[in-house]
C-alpha cells in the first residue's frame, strides 16, 4: 500500500490489521481489521469514518463472531488511487472484494450510515453469501449529512461545489469536524476526543481531501441504490436512533421497501449509533447468533 504513510492512533484491543490486495491497476488494496472467533461479522462504516468506528461494539462481538471491519475504499487506511470512483457501486465493489478474497459464507453484514446502504446492496447482489443485514440509520435520504446542523449544511455545501470545493475539503478544522460529528448524536459525550484526533490524523493522507470530496458527491448514488434493496433475499433489521437525520417518512419509505424487516427505532440516540449504544448493536447480533445457532 503505497500512500498508508500515517498510522493508526487507536489500538483496539484483541484485533489484528490486515489487507486486500488490489486486482488490477485500477484497484486499490483494502484494510481491515479482524478479532474473535465464530461465525463472520463484517462492519461497515459511516461518512468520514473508518474501521475505528467500531471500536466499542468489536469487543463485545468478538467471542460469538469473527469480525471483519473495514476500511471502505480510499477511507481510512485502505489505499487511495488517484481517479478512483467514490459512487456507491465501487464502494460496493471494496465490500464484496472483501467478502470474495476471503471466501465469506453465511456472512451477517453489518453497516451503519453509509455502510449500511453498502450492506444492503451487497446482500442483494451476492445472496450465496449474505445470511442477514442489520442496516444501522441508511445514508438514503436528500441532504444527508447537511441535516445534521447550519455548519454541516455549509461545510458540505463548500465542500461539493465546483471551484472552491477541492480547497474546502482539505481545510477540516478540529471544532468543526467535532461539531458536524455531534450533530449526529443525542449524547455529545459519545464522541471521544481521541476519535476525532484519528480522523484528522487519517484526514492528512495524501489525496484524502479528494476522496472526502467524492463521497460527499456520492449521495445520489446512495439514494439511487435505494432501487435494489427489494433484491436483498437475506433477513434485514433496520435501526433508526429516534433523532437519526431522516426523517419518519423515510424510514418508512425503506420498510415499505422491504415490509418483511424487522424494525427498531432506539430513543434519544442519533445518527451514530455505534459510538452511543454498542451494547444496543452487541444485543441485537448476539441474540440473533444465539437464535441462529440454536436452529
């Protein structure tokens, strides 16, 4: 991997880092970080994340499953390739990359926000492998992130626009990624300074602000994927934190979707329900790995 120059700042206990190599010159290679035992979990992260994300719910995962969290493509410490496409079928391409090289069967899928809609679209395209999806707060809806605060609107705004919008993107103040970030939360308190410190530290990548930029421009790829999860086959769970930035009617639009789903709205939590309640995510997949394993 030829740009992962800046290194992690976290430490999660119990996991090891690992890649995928890239197939073709077009490609780049793809981190993951891997902990645990039993039947396969991958996690996928949010907007503006990384693996890290799931630095609170892996340990608690990580003695029912083997846990696969990864860096989606150009994010975090996966490699950057200059012209990549950051639409959300090459996004889906680095998940079952992933899913392929490591011969993943009977996979739950687990994404939240972005990840999500990633985790959705992948279980349709590759059923043979998926067994189910908990689709955490899907990053579907016009506006997205810009819903989260005046700031984020004309941070995201600046960032997207034409001109201007590649210098805005590698200009991230810390008080200001922190702002746009507890948008997302109910409990402010949720997001750990050291987080935020790791995501600036992965934000001086050489070539990040460009990937930064293009998955701001990929949101109407992720609503137009919104078209396949009729596809999924698999069991979906969908989680909604009460104050997630989509509104009721859009929740409801995707369980019309897919009427069959299991539904669970969480109160007082927002966006990043991973950072607020790992143990609300850590009961849900244990208790459906407890049931599936007593089938």
């Amino acid at each position: 991997m030829s740009n992962e120059a800046p290194r992690p700042t976290i430490r999660i206990p119990g996991t090891t880092s690992h890649t995928v190599p890239p197939r073709h010159a077009r490609e780049g290679a793809l981190r993951y970080l891997k902990a645990g035992r039993g039947a396969p979990l991958v996690l996928l992260h949010t907007v503006r994340t990384q693996a890290e994300h799931f630095r609170a719910l892996i340990p608690l995962v990580a003695d029912r499953y083997t846990v696969y969290a990864l860096d989606l493509p150009g994010m975090g410490y996966s490699e950057i390739v200059p012209g990549a496409s950051y639409e959300e079928p090459a996004m889906r391409a680095g998940v079952e990359r992933l899913l392929a090289e490591l011969d993943l069967h009977d996979v739950t899928l687990l994404g939240e926000s972005m990840g999500a809609t990633l985790a959705l679209t992948a279980a349709a395209d590759l059923p043979e492998r998926v067994r189910r999806v908990i689709a955490v707060n899907t990053y579907d809806f016009r506006g997205g992130i810009a819903r989260s605060s005046l700031l984020a609107r004309a941070v995201i705004s600046g960032v997207r626009a034409p001109l201007v919008g590649p210098v805005v993107a590698g200009v991230e103040p810390k008080p200001a990624l922190r702002a746009i970030l507890q948008g997302g939360l109910g409990d402010k308190t949720a997001l750990h300074e050291d987080y935020v410190d790791e995501l600036l530290h992965v934000g001086t990548r050489p070539g990040y602000p460009t990937v930064a930029r293009g998955v701001y421009l990929n949101l109407p790829s992720l609503i137009a994927a919104r078209s396949r999860y009729r596809e999924v086959k698999a069991p979906v769970h969908f989680v909604y934190g009460e104050q997630d930035w989509s509104r009721p009617s859009d929740r409801e639009a995707n369980r019309a979707l897919l009427p069959d789903a299991e539904f669970t709205q969480v109160p007082g939590v927002g966006h990043f329900i991973a950072l607020e309640r790992p143990d609300l995510l850590a009961e849900l997949l244990n208790a459906h790995e407890g049931t599936a394993s007593a089938n």
